[in-house]
C-alpha cells in the first residue's frame, strides 16, 4: 500500500514518471490485445452468424416471392386457356339460336355408375330441368335437376340417357343411348341396309324439341354388320370432352321458352 501511495505521488508530482508511464503502457497494450481477443472474435462471430441468418432469412423471402410469382405466372395460364375456352364457346353459341347462358362446373357425382356433373348455377339464375348442356365442342347432356343455387347434369353417356340424332353426311336419323362407358354411345336401331360408316358425325336431329338441332354429338368409331342380329351395331365416340370441359353452355329451345312463359303466365 505504501509503496502504491509512492508511485501514485510520484506520477503526480515528477514530470519523468510521465515517460515511465507511457513506456509500461507500451509494455502492457499486447497484454491488452491479448485479453481483448475473446471479446473481439465473439463479436466477430456474433457479427458473422446474424449476417448469416439476415441472409437466409432474405433467401426464404424471395423463395416466398419467387413462388407468389410462379403462382401468379400459372393463374395467367390458366386465364388465358379459360379465355381460349371462352372464345370457342362464344363461337359455338353463334351456331344457335335458342338462348343460351354460361355456367361453370363444379362437382361430379363420385358414383361410378352415375354419369353426372353438378354446375354453379339454379333456378335463381333461370336455369330449368330440360334444358341441354354444351361446351365448345359438342352435346354434354341435359339438366336433370335444379336447386336454388345449383343443377345437375346427366351426361350422354350415362346408362340411363338417350338424344335424338341424325347422320351429318346423310341425313339418317337415330338415337343415341348412354352404355355407362365414357368411350361410346350406342345406336341400336340403325338397319343394315342404311348408309352409316367409320368417321360419320352425328348432330343433334332435334325430334324430342329438348336438345338444339344441328349440333355435334358424335363421331362412329364402330360399324359392325352382323347377320345374326337385327340391327347394326354401331358405336360412336362423343364429341364433347366430358372429362376435361369445365365452362358449358344452358340451351333453351324456342319450345322450352314458350313453355316457360305459359307457366309464368299461369
């Protein structure tokens, strides 16, 4: 303590111990470095470490952002494919003149054995069992029936549907009947002795006053000529993408709509 009380008076009072002073803390600062090293390479890692995660976290951002572009970039695809849809549909309506109204699908019936669509739209939006049901490409089936909010729809091809039709090419006129078969339609009362071949259209012949006239149902994939049956068997595909189509047409015949109004009236 003495000797502390010493060197403490001496450094204030003499002007030399100034130089010994500086000289003990050149002496010391590596002693000073050296105690600073942890301190400093922690921070250093520290410093280190938070760059690091500022960076992962900056790269799960744009990941976030490079996939809402992706999304972004396949919601304008499939905008443009529904806009194509839109425009074939809007052609095919030209080929019409009952009236007609756009609909959506939005369900189908899980049951195998039932060919059945349900669409976005019911009786308040004017739609009326009977009514038949188009996409861009041909005949899908008919309303079979109609809630406030939505309708169902029974395919042509379901085991339980059959639509009038005639021969593009020659006039002849059939009915297609539904087999349970997405493939196929069936004509089962076409003689042997009538023209009908691989690669016929069959339209809509409009007899019933149900379906439009004129409008593709189906093409004959199948003409089979046997004699120990009464008939020709005849198989033909469906023009309509049953499968994929989702934007449809609601066709009202002239006769349906005078119907309508008789009913109204009453």
């Amino acid at each position: 303590m003495i000797l502390s009380l010493a060197l403490i008076v001496s450094d204030y009072q003499f002007e030399p111990m100034q130089k010994v002073r500086s000289w003990l803390s050149v002496a010391v600062t590596p002693v000073q470095w050296l105690v600073d090293v942890p301190e400093q390479s922690w921070a250093w890692m520290n410093d280190r470490l938070q760059e690091r995660e500022d960076l992962l976290a900056e790269n799960r951002q744009l990941r976030s952002q490079v996939l809402l572009a992706e999304r972004e970039v396949q919601k304008l695809a499939s905008l443009t494919a529904e806009n194509v849809r839109l425009r074939e549909l809007l052609h095919g309506a030209k080929k019409l003149d009952e009236k007609i109204m756009a609909t959506q699908l939005i369900g189908v019936n899980p049951d195998p054995f039932v060919h059945q669509l349900i669409i976005n739209d019911g009786s308040r939006d004017g739609v009326r069992v009977g009514q038949a049901v188009l996409d861009a490409t041909g005949v899908m089936g008919q309303v079979t029936a109609v809630s406030a909010f939505t309708s169902r729809v029974l395919l042509v091809t379901d085991a339980n549907h059959a639509i009038p039709v005639q021969v593009n090419r020659t006039g002849l006129r059939s009915v297609a009947y539904g087999r349970g078969d997405y493939a196929y339609l069936e004509l089962t009362d076409v003689a042997h002795t009538e023209d009908i071949k691989v690669g016929d259209l069959l339209v809509s012949s409009g007899l019933g006053l149900r379906f439009p006239e004129g409008y593709p149902v189906a093409r004959v994939v199948l003409v089979e000529h046997d004699p120990g049956r009464e008939f020709t068997r005849i198989h033909a595909k469906p023009t309509a993408r049953l499968s994929l189509s989702r934007q449809l047409l609601l066709v009202s015949t002239a006769h349906q709509q005078n119907q309508q109004i008789l009913q109204e009236q009453n």
